[in-house]
C-alpha cells in the first residue's frame, strides 16, 4: 500500500522532471562508463603483468664473429648463475625465423635482411624477472657478449600507456561523477519543490521520515541503476566494435580482455551509482526538507 | 439538531476516557442555533484537570533573524480537555507557540512537556511519532488538491502505516461526523471554504489525538461558516480531547466563553477561564 504509493510518485516526480531526468541519467552513464573502462584497464595491467610474469625473457645477443670456445664460456656462466630458471639457445637461422615472423607485415624489410646480419643469442628465463638488472650488470662486460636486454623495460612502456589511460578515464569517470551527483542534488531540490504540499502535510500528520524521504532517494538510485546499466551496455559495446574489432591488432599483443572482465562490472557499477547517488539525495534532503 | 456519538475507534493510540461526557452531553444542541456554548460543569472541569496535558516553562524563541524574541519568558499550563483560545495581535507570537508545541521549532529557553513527552529534548527521529499525537487544522486548509476528501483524511492514516482496512472503517465514520456524509469522493475544489476546513478537522482527528492544535481555522470563512467549525471543535473538545485555538475572532471567544489567553510582544498578559475577547 505505502510502497505503491512510493513508487507511484518516483515515476510521477522523474516523469515531471523528465528532462533533467534525462541529464542525471546522461551523465551519469558517461561518467560509470569511464570508471567501467578505468576499472577494465586496471584489471587489464595486472592480467598482462602475471601473462609475462611467466614468459618475460632477458635476451644475451652475442657478437657477431663470436667463436665456440667463448660462446661455451657465456653458456656456463648461466647455468652456473642461480637467478636463471633455464635458457635456450638461438642461432642465426633460428634469429631471422623469429625476425621473419615478427615483421612478416613488411616484406620488403624481410627481404633485406640475411642471417649474417642477425645475432646469435641465448634467450634466458629468470628466476624472478625481477632480478634481470643483476643478471645484465654480469653479463654485459664480459667477452663475447653483444648487448643484454629486459623485456620488462619494452613492456614498461605498454604499462606507463594503459597507465595513461587510465588515469585520463578516472580522471573523465570524476568530473562527469561530480556533475552527475550536481544534478541529482538539483533533480531532488525540484522535486521537493513541487511535492512541498505532500511533504509539510505528511510530516505534519508524523508520516516517518524515511517515508517523506524514500520517494525523493529513489528517483535519484532510479537514475542511478538505468545510468549504470547505459554504462555498461556501452562497455559491451566498446569491446565488440573496439577492442575486438578496429584495434584488434593492438590487443593481439596482450591478453585479451574477457567477456567475464566485464560482467563483473555491472553489480560494481550499479552498486557505486546508486549507493552514492542515494546518499547524495539524502544530504540534499537534509537541507530541503526539515523536520 | 441530532448528536453524533463520537465511537471509541480501533486508531485510537491510547486510551482515553472523559469523565465529563455522560453529564454534559444532551443539554446544549437547543442553544447551538445560537452557539452559546456552555463551557463544561465546573465539577467535570476539576476531573478533567487530573492530567496536564501541556506545560510550558519559561519558554523563549527568538529566531535569529530578529530583532526581539518572538515568545518571552512564557509559562502556560493546560489541562487534559481543555479548550484554550489564544488571542492577542498580529505578530503577538501566536504562531511560533503553535509551531514550538509541534516541535517545527526548538525553543531558545524554557521546557515544552505534551503529554508524556519532553518536546525540548525529543530527538529528531521522535519527531514523526510525537505528532501523531497532535491533530493540526490551519487557516489555509492544507489539503492535497489532487485527493478527494475521503482521501485526503485516508492520508493521515496511509503516511503513518495504518492498513487499508482501517483507513476504509474510519474514514467515513469520521467524515460523517464533521458533517461530510455523502461528499467523502469531492475533490478539494468540490468543496467550499467550510467543506474543506471540515475535511481538514476530519484529518487531524482521524487519529483521536491528545492534542489538537487550530491556528486560526475560520480566518478564511464568513460568520456562520465559522460558527459551524466552532461546533465541530466544541463537540471534539467533549471527547476529551485538548483543543488549543489562535483566533481573531471576538465573536466567537465571547460566545464560547472557554480559557481566554492573550498574547502581547510575545508575553502572556492576560490568562482567564471563561473570559471573553476584551
Ligand atoms: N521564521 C521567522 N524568522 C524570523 N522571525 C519570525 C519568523 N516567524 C515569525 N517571526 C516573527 O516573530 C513574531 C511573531 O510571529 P507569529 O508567531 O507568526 O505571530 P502571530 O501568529 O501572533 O501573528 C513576528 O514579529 C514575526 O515577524
Ligand atoms: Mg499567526
């Protein structure tokens, strides 16, 4: 009975109010779809980081005129050093197999390169990846050896980019936030406004005061929960026309981000917007409508 | 002119009894053409002073954008069943004691008791629950206008939780006792000025409440009009229930001749039984 009453005036005070309705929900989508993505991309760098954690390799190039005896030496070296898990050895045809492979999009530079060109090297599994700025001061004076490098530090460029990212998402996810939470404040200063009649009889005759207040609360969580569910089908979206398809190439190069990734989104989303657009509302009511 | 017995109703939140009403009842509805209103016996009076239902001590208001206190220093004691008319010109501070026993505000000073309830210290989340012991009728009428009257009253109930079923037993029981029988599905706009303060009484008592407060009620209704409102108010004072008026009114406090309190600047300066408007 009380609660049919309730609802009714929830649909009747967003109806009336039907375009500023509009705005909160707007911008409130705009603003979770941003944390949606920022929380995405957070998760994303801890996926890729435990990807590569296991595959991250240092890579040992030797000279180019390097003779067997020295390339032995090189070799005991590691398997005598105890931060290597294990290492592999690569030679010349197996370098430009690798190099083909990796630039088979140009071939013209495929073309102009020969096996000669290319280095031999020894592809080192660490211990703990960690660890590779001590294995790279060991190695990289010693005879023989070329140049050594860390995976890890062409990958820190991925991650300072999501990084980027995500800061620039959050960052949009707040201010949108902000004025999403301004005008749920406003929507409820209206609507208490126009239901002023309601309200003073109500709290004369001692109706409880979250009775006066439910109706006002869930106009802005009803804003919040079609806001957040606008969020998260542009999320779907997102991933289907954008990650899946036009920059499919760029995501190739990590983990791709799971459809789970983002179900897991929907109560988070839902649960933030309306949590925190009710208790705006309520602060909002706490200076509108008196006891 | 017949009587409506006012039934004990399954809303009431305690009970309540009036020592008077067997002995007072019956002889006046001859000399209501007239409205001499004979204040209760004097012997039924002192019964009914057995229990204070309003007690103000040493109150002050003085709301902070003013320059003087609106209610000084004010000290008032009423009795269960009494009918108090609170006069004195405008900007005497009629309305904030009305508004200060309705907890709409706090005193700066002094203590507010209703009933059992110390309304000074009451906590904000009383508030609601303290009202319902308070029935309220205003000049303006503050119905909602979207309601009929049947509605209206059926509001009251439906704000505070009361079932359905009850709201469909009370509300024409009480509607038919403010005279409304047969109007219960007009809208506000249905009705006249002294229709909608009848609905309005309807409400503020459809809860039988200790206390009922009026703030000028027949400041917006013509002489005869006012005198039937002054009826209906008399007859729910006979139930016991507390009636305290702020009125304009001289007509009516002479012919009423009940506890005549007058305000001036905020300060009470004059408190007589049976007085008239002076
Ligand atoms: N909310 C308020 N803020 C400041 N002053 C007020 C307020 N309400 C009433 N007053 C002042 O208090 C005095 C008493 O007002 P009120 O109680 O309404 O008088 P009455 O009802 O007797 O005509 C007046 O001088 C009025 O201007
Ligand atoms: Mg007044």
């Amino acid at each position: 009975m009380r609660a049919k009453y309730v609802m009714s005036e929830v649909f009747l005070g967003l109806w009336r109010n039907i375009s500023m309705t509009i705005a909160m929900i707007i911008t409130m989508a705009v603003s979770l779809s941003m944390l949606g993505a920022g929380l995405m991309l957070y998760n994303q760098v801890d996926v890729i980081e435990e990807f590569y954690q296991t595959n991250l390799e240092v890579v040992v190039y030797l000279e180019r005129n390097i003779d067997q005896p020295t390339t032995d030496q090189i070799e005991a070296a590691l398997k005598a050093s105890d931060l290597v898990a294990n290492y592999q050895y690569e030679d010349k045809e197996k370098a430009l197999e690798r190099f083909q492979e990796t630039f088979k999009e140009s071939p013209d530079l495929v073309k102009a390169v020969e096996a000669d060109v290319l280095p031999s090297a020894f592809r080192v599994k660490m211990n703990d990846i960690a660890d590779a700025p001590k294995l790279i001061k060991e190695f990289e004076g010693m005879t023989g050896v070329y140049q050594v490098t860390n995976q890890r530090e062409i990958l820190q460029q991925v991650f300072d980019i999501l990084g980027g990212a995500q800061r620039l998402t959050l960052i949009v996810a707040l201010v949108q936030g902000v004025a999403a939470l301004m005008l749920v404040a406003n929507t409820i200063q209206v609507a208490a406004y126009s239901r002023r009649r309601e309200v003073a009889i109500m709290k004369l005759v001692g109706a409880p005061n979250w009775f006066v207040q439910a109706p006002f609360v869930l106009e802005a969580v009803f804003a919040a929960v079609i806001g957040s569910i606008f969020a998260f089908g542009t999320l779907i979206a997102a991933k289907f026309l954008v990650i899946d398809g036009q920059f499919a190439d760029l995501f190739k190069l990590m983990p791709p981000i799971t459809m789970q990734a983002i179900l897991v989104l929907l109560p988070i989303l839902v649960g933030v917007s309306a949590v925190i657009s009710a208790i705006t509302a309520w602060i909002t009511l706490r200076f509108n409508i008196k006891v | 002119m017949g009587h409506l017995t006012i039934r004990a109703s399954p809303v009431r939140m305690k009970s309540r009894r009036n020592p008077c009403a067997a002995v007072t009842y019956g002889a006046e509805s001859a000399e209501y053409a007239t409205l001499v209103l004979e204040p209760p016996d004097r012997p039924c009076a002192s019964a009914a002073r057995l229990r204070l239902v309003i007690q103000l001590e040493g109150v002050t208001k003085h709301y902070p954008r003013s320059n003087r206190p609106s209610v000084e220093d004010v000290n008032v004691f009423i009795d269960k069943g009494e009918f108090v008319f609170f006069i004195g010109p405008t900007g005497a501070g009629k309305s904030t004691m009305i508004k200060l026993l309705l907890r709409e505000e706090v005193p700066d000073k002094g203590k507010i008791t209703v009933g059992d309830t110390d309304v000074t210290r009451l906590r904000r989340w009383k508030v609601p629950a303290y009202r319902r012991s308070i029935g309220c009728v205003f000049q303006d009428f503050r119905l909602l206008p979207n309601r009929t009257a049947a509605e209206n009253v059926a509001f009251a109930l439906e704000v505070i939780g009361k079932p359905r079923s009850v709201a469909r037993r009370v509300v024409p029981e009480v509607l038919e006792l403010v005279g409304l029988g047969g109007k219960e599905h007009r809208y506000p706009h249905e009705l006249s000025g002294g229709e909608q303060q009848r609905v309005a009484v309807a409400r503020a008592f459809v809860n039988r409440p200790l206390l009922l407060l009026a703030d000028e009620p027949t400041g917006n209704l013509d002489p005869d009009t006012s005198i039937e409102i002054m009826r209906l108010l008399d007859r729910i004072s006979r139930t016991g229930t507390t009636i305290l008026m702020v009125t304009h009114d001289s007509n009516i406090v002479n012919q009423m001749r009940r506890r005549v309190i007058e305000i001036e600047n905020g300060q009470i300066v004059r408190d007589q039984a049976r007085g008239v408007y002076g």
